[in-house]
C-alpha cells in the first residue's frame, strides 16, 4: 500500500502544510528545530500510512487546534508563570513520535488496528495539550492525581482539576470529529459511533496516564517530553487493543 505521489489532492494537503508550518514559525510559535521535526514526522505520516495518508489532518488538527487553545486565557497563564513558550523539536517528539511508531507498524504489517493506535496516541496528544491548557486557568489550586486531597499550585506535574478534566475530553473530541468526518469520505471504520466514542475514551485514559506519570516519575527519571511520549503510546495502545472489538 502506498501513496499516490501525482494524486493532486495530496500534493494540495503538502502545500498546505508547509503553509501551516511557515506560517507558525515566522509567528514565533515554533522554532527551527520544531519546524523540520513537524515536516518530518508529516512526511513519515504520508509514507507510512500508505493509501491512509489522509489521516495526516488529524495531526493538522491537533497542531492548529492546540495552537489556538494556547492563547485561551493567556494572560491568566502568563501571570501564574505557566504560559508556554516556544516549542521546539522535543515537543514534537513528546506529542508525535508514539504515532509515527504506530504509522510504522502498520506500514510493516498492513494491519488495520494500528491506524488506530495512530489515531489514539493523536487523541491523547490533543486531550492532554486542552487539558493542560485549561486546567492552567483555573482559579482554584489544583489536586495531585495521586494524593487527591492535597492541593498544588497551577502548573505542578501531575495535578488535575475539573476543568482540566474537561479539557481532555474535549481535546480528544477534537480528533474523534476529524477522523469522523475523514470517514464519511472514505469509510475506513466499521463502526462511526464505536470509533468515535473509542477515539475520547483511548485520549483521556491517556491524559489521564500522563498526569499520574507526571506525579511519580517525572523529574525524577523522565522530563516532560518523554513523559507525553509514554502516555500518547499508552493511549495508542489502547485504541489498538480495542479496535477488535469494533
């Protein structure tokens, strides 16, 4: 399985992407190093996943819509010293990396579920980026996942709130709703429903996973990046696991 290089939709999608990508780096958002992992993880995507290219608008929603959910609030953020600065090339590993794996196993095995691991580590990327996002505007000191009485101060790994929470729900809706509506075009799941609702419960499971990581071993063993690059493998493993049950 491969894709179509003089398929014009595909050449579109590159162009737009490396308009995507110029874009966020003249704005400051990105740095060089940032900007050639993207280009590379995007071109890894597109010869990986074969006829299923496609799904690298997945991961051009996670990049938009995790930019523009930066900006909510951002002087709340600024002011308890949380905002993010500018992202560099091990956040692209952090956040990229366990999907490219997936992307890989699948170009090695042709098997279907891992497109889903694919699209569940996307999910928990974006679910835990809304999450992390959102929670750093809560008024309230959050609590540590893993001590649930003890309240934190904004920005302590491995501290959530309710806002938090729903913060990752709806990122990982973020990615379900794009891979639905990239189904509707070419019907790659059996169940639009049971991907769907498999996409959110796969994203916050891993977000989920990253906060409790981020409470025992970060700092101590693992940095922030490689933390994010374990619980979006964790949160692809489990799309991959339960894709036989769809």
């Amino acid at each position: 399985m491969s894709s179509n290089v003089t398929d014009p939709f595909l050449i579109l999608t590159i162009l737009f992407a490396g308009f995507i990508l110029s874009f966020t780096y003249l704005k400051g958002k990105i740095d060089l190093s940032a900007f050639l992992a993207s280009g590379f993880v995007g071109i890894l995507t597109i010869i990986f996943l074969g006829e299923f290219w496609y799904f690298i608008y997945v991961i051009f929603a996670f990049f938009i819509a995790g930019n523009l959910v930066s900006k909510y609030k951002y002087e709340i953020k600024k002011r308890n010293g949380v905002a993010q600065n500018i992202r560099t090339w091990r956040n692209v590993f952090g956040n990229g990396f366990s999907a490219i794996i997936f992307a890989f196993l699948y170009y090695l095995t042709h098997e279907k579920s891992f497109i889903y691991g694919f699209l569940g580590s996307m999910a928990t990327a974006s679910a835990d980026t809304f999450a992390t996002e959102i929670g750093e505007i809560y008024e309230k000191k959050p609590r540590l996942i893993t001590k649930p009485w003890k309240r934190v101060r904004v920005g302590t790994s491995g501290a959530v709130s309710i806002p938090g929470f729903f913060g990752a729900i709806l990122g990982a809706i973020t990615i379900a709703l794009i891979t639905l509506l990239l189904d509707f075009y070419h019907n790659f799941t059996n169940s639009e429903i049971l991907t769907t609702l498999l996409l959110v419960f796969a994203g916050f499971l891993g977000s989920i996973a990253d906060s409790f990581l981020g409470a025992t071993i970060e700092k101590k063993f693992l940095d922030t990046h490689l933390v994010n690059f374990f619980a979006t493998f964790f949160g692809g493993a489990i799309s991959t696991m339960f894709y036989f049950i769809l």
